[in-house]
C-alpha cells in the first residue's frame, strides 16, 4: 500500500493522457469532502463541503478546504458535482462561488433545492443543471454517469466518471438498505456493470470501515419511535438532524399514528422540511402541522415536537430546555427522543443534554437504550460487497480519518486488490492514474480556511495558538508611559489581569519589583523602548511563574508621551 | 423518589438522634467522591476525591471538592475513610490535609501505600490507620465494619457503618467479577449478613447503571493480550491506568510467556507498579523489568512497553509518539493495545493518538476491536444482586450523574424500595436518617473548586468565563496617556490584538475613529477617566463587531500621566 512519504514535494506535470485526483478535503478526517479531478487542462469537482471545528479550533464557525489549488484555475472548472446535500459535502459552495460565481453545480433534485435554499441566504442565484440516477452527461472531458444511492438524506448519487485516463468510480457517502424508506435502492447492478466494464479507480466511503457487519435498516426505526409515541405520558420531543428527511417522516407517521400535532423547532429543520414536502420528499398529512406561535392552545399529550439539537449545539431550543432557558418547561411527564447518531466530539454536550433533561425527569429515548438510530455509511460487510463488484483496478479509500482509511484498505486488500493498487492519500496528496496505475506523484497546500465571523481565512493558526494561550492562562497586561525624549518613565506602571486567576491586591507586588527594575534601568540610562518591552514582560512573567506556577500571555505596553 | 428542589435552603438542626449525610461530591457528576456523615456533633468523612477539569474549565488542572462545609468544624472530624486508591476517590485528601494534617487515614494497605505514595510528592506524612476486610473499628460514635469488593484496582472496600440512628451501607466503586484474578470475591454473603441485620440506607455505585447485563471477567482480558503478544510482529506498546495492577498483571504475564522484557513509561506508573511490586500485589519475575534507558539495547521484538497515556492526554509518551514528536518512532511493524476504558471528555483525544499511529502504520488493538477492557463497575444487573441482598430501609444512588442516579434509582424501585425511600440528591443536598427514613432537608454549598498551578481555589467562575471569551475571541486592548491634570490625551491610542484576528494594517482605521472620538471629548471638556474608557470600549467594540462581526474582549487602558 503507498501511503504519503513526508519528502513528498510538488508534484510534476500532469502527462497527457493521465488524471489528476486531488483531494482538498476528506481524507484523513471527516468533514469537508471535497475532490479536484483533471484531465487535459480541465477541471472537474466533486463535493465541495466544510469541517466543524473541534476544541483545537476555538470560536471558530466553520473550516473550509483551501482554493489555493484552483484559485488561479478558476476558469478551467468545469463543473461542481454535489453527490448529496449534507453540509460536508455542500457547505462551502458558496464560498467557492464568491470566487467565480457562475460555475455550474450539478445535483439531483432534492440536493440542488437545498443548496438553492442555502445560497439565498448566501445571496446567490447558482447556475444548477439538475440529473437523475441512470443520466450521462458530459463537463468538458469528464464524462460523467450517476448512480443512485442510499443515504440518510434522500436522492443521493455515486458519479462514474470516464476520460481517456479511464473510469473511476466515486461512491459518495452511501450504504445499502436493503429495504430503504423511499424504495430508492443503491444501485449494486450499476456497480455490477461498470465493474465488468473495468473500473480503473473505486473511491469509496471508509466511515464506517472499521465497523463489523451491516447497517439495519432505516425501517426498523419506525416501530421503536411508534412504540414511544405510544406509551409518553404527555409532550414529546424528538430531536434529529435537520436533513435527514426520512426520519423525519418516522416521526411524523408516528405522530399521525398517535393523533398528535407536529411543530418544527429550529431555523434549518423548518427550511429544509418547507424544501422537502414542496418537492415530495416528506409526506405531511394536512392539519398535522402547527407553528411554534399555537403550542400554547395544544394539550401536551396531543403535541410532538421535531427538532434540532441532537448534537447538543449549547444555543439549540433542546440545549436551553435542559437548562430550564427556554419557554418549553421540562417535567417528568415528557419524553425526549434523541434519533440520532453521537458525532464525536460532540459527546460532553449530549451527555449534558441528557443529564440536564434527566434531572427534570423526563424519559429519555437515545440510540443507547433504543433502536432510535442508524447509521449512514455502509459497514464493512457492504464495503465487501462493493469492492468484489466493481473489482477495481486501483482503490482509494476516501472520507475517512486514517483509522477508517487503512481499515477499508484492508478490507479491499482482502478482496483482491493488490497491495501496490490501493492508494492510502491525505488531504493535498496529488495522485495520478496514468495507463492504469494509480500513484503519489506529489503534494500541494490543503490547510484548513478558518470561517470566524463575517472573514474567511484572516484567522491563522497564529491566531488560534494565542486563543488556546488565553484561554487557558489568560493573560495580564503592564502599561508604562516615558518620556520620548528622555526615555524616562513617567506614569504606570498599570497592571490588568483577566483569566489569570490574579487578584488586584496582588499586584503591589509586581508593581514594586517593576518601579525597582525601573530604576534600576534608568540608573543604567536603557531608553529603548523595544528592551524595556522585554524587560517588563521578562519581570512580570518571571513573578507570575514564581507565585502561581502558571504562565498567562504577557502584554507589555510602552507608551511613549 | 425525592430529588431536590430549587427551593431547597440551609439544613434545620440535625436531631439528637439523627445521621446527617451531605455528599460534596459525586452526586450528579463522575469525579470528587466525598460524603460527609454526621452523628453526635461529630463528622466521619468517607472517600476525598477530585474531579477532572473538561472543556469548560479551560486551564484548570483539578476541581475538588469545596470543603466549607467542613472547614469551621475540622476538629470534628474523627477520620476519612478512603474505599480505594483511584484519584477520584484520594485525590483531594493532600489538601484536605494541608487544612488540618492529622485527620487519621482509614484504609486498605494498598490504599494507604498508594496515598503514602502521592502524599510524598506533597511533603505530608499522614496519620494512616490500616484496615482488612472484616474487621470492625469505631472511629468516635461511627462504628465501621470493612467488607471486600472487587473493583478495577485491589483491595477495595465498602464500609458499614453503624450509629444509633441506624446501619449504612456503602459500597464504595465495585463490581462482581465472579473469577476475580486475586480471588478476592466482592462480599456477597457480608452484605447478605447486613440486609437480615437490617439495613437503613444503602448507598451503591450508580456509574453503570444504565448498562444492562453483567461485566466480563477480567479473566478473558489475559488470553487476547496474550494473543496480541504471539503474533506482534516487533514493538509492543501497552497504554493502560497506572492504578489497574491486574491489567498490568496480564500484560505482564504476557510479556514473559512469549520472551519479552518489560518497560514500565510514565512517572505514575513507575511509582505505582513500584508500590505495587513491593507489597506483592505486582508479580514480577526476576530479570523482566528493564529501564528506560536501556530500550535501544533490547531488539523490537522483544521488549514491551506497558505505559500511561490511555486516555489521549498531550503530554503523555503515546501522544508524544502518535505525533513523532517522541524518540520511540512508531512504524508499521509496532503493535499498540489500548487495554483501558475511553473516559467520557477524551474520545477526541484518544482519537486523535489513535489516528496519529495508525497514519505511521502501526496496528492497534482497542476497546472497540477486541476485549483488551472490562469496566471497573457493576452493570444494572450486578446492582440488582446488591439491592435484593441488601433490602435496604432507604436508597440513596452515589457515584453517577444524573442519568445514572436516575437509572439506578429505576432499579431499586423495581426490586422493591418504597420510591418514598428512595432519594436522589445533588451534591450539597442535605440527606438526614431520623427514625428509620431519609430524607431531603436543606442543601449546603458544593461549588467546584479549582487547582491552577499551585493556587487553590484562587481560579473564580469568573476567570473561567473570560478564559473562555479570551479562548473563543481574543482581546483587542487600547491605551491612551493623558494629563492628570487638563485630562487632555497626550500619546495613543494604541492598540493590541491577539486571537482576534485582526492585523495590525487594520488598526488604522480604528485609530484615526478613536482620534476623532477623542478631539469630541476634548471639545466637550470630558476629563472623565471612567467615561474616557467605557467610550473607548464602545467606539472599538462597535468597530470590531460592525467590521468583523466577532466579539473580543475589549481592554481600554488609560494611563494618567
């Protein structure tokens, strides 16, 4: 297996008849999947989505692939395929368009409508050119087909794409219910054709590699939250993510089935149901729904409630109702109903989100004590059953953290691929197939982009590195003013601490030892202001490290009068 | 079941005849164990344990528990009773020392040595008085009998204790493995023996109450290491907590059937298996263990390291190797058994090591792919053996939070407790037993109290909530010089940012606002120093927020000259 060797360089031209994969996003983490194909000078995306940002990246919104690759190319792009409408797969179109708007998105029906919904707030009219499952179209030399395939958020598509490099396939995310809620199969039999056709590089989903067997079906979750529905004593909230349409619609049935309202919390749960049940997508029987403004006049076992919050998002309605900070009062007569997964890192808010629910008494329903969730992505059972279909020539693993990257090359491995075949990359890694053979040939920058705020990419890492500071130690600031002239000091020094866990009582005694230091410098005639800089942040550091053992950021201040 | 009310306020007198038990910790949260019991004026503390800091304590090394409660009154307190040597059990008795040094330490002998231990590092030498299973002590009016139970680390406890307001039963952290490797069985028959007395208040571990079934033997842990052992093609490396001697045992074990030498990595695992070899609860052959310094001496293939670093902390020597960043260079032929449990709050860390050596290739052994872990605490099926032995007057869930105490109060009510009897309590929450029935009477204060460096309790609330802002935001700090005495500005603004992101090039603007702010002042004769800052906050906090949409913290610092 060829895995990235830390002296790779800048990779070498492109030979002509060879296609360049790079991945921007996706691979070597989870999230902002997003894959750059080239052929013959043209350029071809697929996906284009952004990261959330763990604790490592503090009060950051989001975290984008680097355009870097393109920025200079922007005219060669073809086209942006988008397999399906997750944010990891969508959410940085509209940064990608601020930069050339005019590139045609590709998608299905449900997928260019949510993307549509979310760039009106972006203020942004795309160009979208719709297909379905079984279309063939071409984007300058990428010729692309699209197969369906089955997801947790309807309409999503694999893309085969062909060039005279030869034909790859991109699974996106999918896995294979086998009885899924819309009837909408993964489509192995178009798998099984292109497979005996010859496919020359299978890039597919390695999130749930390392899990053993198979996923279960999405149908079998019906029956669980019917069975809640039926036995809550009174209010019942369930909480799930905004896209995934067919759950959604588990829990509507279920509360029809119960003759209970529905009411939609949350701004992209009621946005992307309005999307759903316009197109067709969620069924909505009518007079089932009621808006926020009218729960008052609903008895509380004639209500359920369809929210978002699953991942314990601290301003999420749930969040705040764990808290007691949201009109919904909490008691030991609801039942909440968290039908989702746990995405890590996310697992110290949802388990402060059920233990605050907890503590009120109500009944909570989570993928821990009830069948309230399935995944997905494929397990590795149904990973096999791709791999020994397509029989591909070369294997990438794609979205996927290195564990699940080397599981499913593992398991491709096992099917047959040979060692030499499968393709370990991480995000920036450029890797050519040229005459059948996939191979590292080269590097280029796919750092994170930092959306904090109104700017893109104005925080850096340096920016980060001085929050983590602050926010672990906090810092203390020492303000002095001299005279320009004389270099004498003539005011301060002024001391502020904030997040040090230093009192203003302590600070006589710094600020004697700098009155000493200062006198001493004076004596010694030192009027830079650059080493007196450093010589106040050296005295300050020097007592704070002594007295508390701890080391907040110093802010030294000369101001020169 | 009775659980606290908001309204809850301080405790009325504790009748003549009545046992006042307040837990300071534990209650509501994993981590600080400490219940205070009181009879006759006189205080019996068991278990003095600290809490680990997540991420909303940023910085903070330790929380423990806030000994108020107790402080007016040290004298009373006849002794602490430690069930165990986990940190979340012993780890706060150093500074509970420090406030009164000769409170006696009741313990097991291991419990004592490994306190002894740590109390070292403090430079305390304690008053210890070592107990065994069976025997029975008073210390003032609190008559104490030990019982054995099985736990993650040997030679745990649980204690009866007797007043004449009735029998308590605690049980200390415990499970039931029926094959313990040290053949030290939880006392079954004992608590059997204190139901048919007649017990008044249980008070039982709830940390998995919420998991069905019965915890696996840590028997079965020893034939897969073993296996891991035999086909390791060079390096191993086992990360476990450097309290868990059988763990250790096993590995061990392991070490020498298949031919390997053993290193023991992290200042706490060193010490402990050290305490541990000593009083022959570590069984080490000659000739096995070598040192640090000899690594490079012994082949790959046969040597092992058993290690700390099982929960992802950054600076431990697994980290440090994840991340290349460590002298061992992990490769593909290195083998990796993560043989502990993952605590909730690391999951993020832990996956980040376990990314970091998969990347380099080595094959790792988890939790989730083999039984390299059993959980230290009895599952809801274990708790129901306890609680239908021990048919206990009244039920009091310890050691969970909110979830589990629930949970585990569930399972009481279903083997038959009165819910009357049965009470859920916070930490602080006041619980007397008068005449046979506990009860909620008041609550007390049981903030946390945080270890920063070498302060204690120094670290506020609010120097957490602006570590945080300062941690997710940043600061933006201006200064200006004015004349004492015409309150004319006579140098600035100037102004410093760090984690705003702001550059330096864009502080012009703001200067030349603030000048303008500045000459208005001095046009309407405002001399105020308190009015000078707060228009120096407003005019840059509206100017960062309108120009970046982001909120910093804003310092106005205005020096008199």
């Amino acid at each position: 297996m060829s895995h990235p060797h830390p002296e790779l360089g800048s990779p070498p031209p492109l030979p002509a008849h060879g296609l360049r994969i790079v991945a921007l996003g996706g691979l070597g983490e989870i999230g902002r999947n997003m894959t750059v194909f080239e052929y013959g000078g043209r350029l071809l995306i697929v996906d284009c989505g952004v990261l959330f940002p763990e604790e490592e990246q503090p009060g950051i919104d989001l975290i984008l692939p680097d355009f870097e690759y393109v920025r200079g190319r922007l005219d060669d792009i073809e086209a942006i395929v988008l397999t399906h409408a997750h944010e990891d797969h969508i959410g940085a179109v509209p940064y990608l368009l601020r930069e050339r708007g005019d590139i045609p998105l590709i998608g299905s029906r449900l997928t260019l409508a949510l993307i549509e919904a979310k760039l009106v707030e972006h203020r942004i009219k795309p160009v979208v050119r719709k297909v379905v499952e079984g279309d063939r179209q071409s984007y300058g030399p990428f010729d692309c087909e699209f197969l369906a395939v089955n997801h947790s958020i309807p309409d999503a598509l694999a893309v085969a794409i062909r060039t005279p490099a030869g034909l790859v396939l991109g699974t996106g995310d999918f896995k294979m219910d086998q009885l899924p809620m819309d009837g909408r199969l993964t489509d192995l039999a178009g798998f099984a054709r292109l497979g005996a056709e010859g496919i020359d590089l299978l890039m597919s989903d390695s999130t749930n590699a390392e899990v053993p067997g198979f996923v279960t079906s999405e149908r079998n979750i019906g029956p669980v939250i019917d069975d809640v529905f039926r036995t809550a004593k009174e209010r019942i909230i369930v909480a799930c993510f905004a896209s995934h349409i067919h759950r959604v619609q588990q829990a509507l049935d279920a509360a029809v089935a119960n003759g209970r309202k529905v009411c939609f919390v949350g701004r992209s749960m009621v946005r992307n149901m309005g999307v759903a049940g316009d197109l067709g997508y969620l069924r909505v029987p009518d007079g089932v729904l009621v808006e926020q403004r009218d729960l008052e006049s609903i008895p509380a076992e004639k209500l359920a409630l369809i929210c978002t919050g699953s991942q314990g998002e601290p301003m999420s309605a749930l969040s705040r109702m764990a808290g007691r900070d949201h009109q919904i009062r909490i008691t030991d007569a609801d039942t909440v109903v968290l039908a989702s997964s746990l995405i890590p890192g996310n697992e110290n808010a949802v388990n402060r989100v059920i233990n605050g629910l907890t503590r009120w008494g109500a009944r909570i329903v989570h993928k821990g004590n009830a069948l309230v969730h399935v995944s997905g992505h494929a397990s590795a059972g149904e990973l096999l059953y791709v791999l020994n279909l397509t029989k591909p020539g070369n294997f990438m693993p794609i979205h996927g953290e290195w564990r699940h990257l080397r599981a499913h090359a593992k398991l491709a491995e096992l099917t047959g691929v040979p060692p030499e075949n499968i393709v370990i990359a991480e995000d920036g890694v450029v890797v050519d197939l040229v005459d059948g053979q996939a191979s590292i040939v080269g590097i280029v920058p796919a750092g994170y982009v930092y959306v904090d705020g109104s700017s893109v990419g104005e925080i850096t890492e340096n920016s980060l590195k001085d929050r983590r500071i602050l926010g672990e130690e906090g810092f203390v600031s020492v303000v002095v003013a001299i005279d320009s002239t004389s270099g004498k000091v003539i005011a301060g020094p002024e001391i502020h601490a904030r997040g040090a866990g230093i009192m203003n009582e302590d600070f006589n005694e710094i600020i004697a030892r700098i009155e000493v230091l200062l006198t001493e410098q004076a004596a010694d005639g030192v009027a830079d202001v650059h080493a007196l800089r450093q010589s106040l942040r050296r005295t300050v550091g020097k007592w704070v490290s002594d007295s508390y053992r701890r080391r907040p950021m110093i802010i030294p201040v000369v101001v020169e009068v």
